[in-house]
C-alpha cells in the first residue's frame, strides 16, 4: 500500500477471492475522510506468495 504523488492510492494485494473482494468493496468506499472517484483493478501474476506486509 501506498500513496502516490498525484492523490492516488496504489494498493497490491494477495488473498482468497472472498478476502480481495471484500478489500475491492472497501476500496470502493474508502475511509470516511476520503473522496473515492475511481477504483482501478489490474491482476498480476507474480508466480509466488507474499509472506509480509508493507505499508510505504
């Protein structure tokens, strides 16, 4: 997760489908602070599984 220089927010995520959907509603709505205009999806395949977490 992290922020970028023009507003947006570029999160990568790995996870069961329920558990990446429910984090795609979530992005969707956002925190109560923010203004979502779009959500963006792209899915990648980067061949192995994340073991840790990093928020920059």
């Amino acid at each position: 997760v992290r922020n970028l220089d023009d507003s947006r927010v570029e999160v990568i995520a790995q996870a069961e489908e329920e558990v990446l959907q429910a984090l795609i509603d979530w992005c969707h709505r956002g925190p109560p602070s923010a203004k979502v205009e779009r959500v963006e999806l792209i899915e990648l395949n980067f061949g192995e599984n994340f073991d840790d977490f990093n928020v920059v």
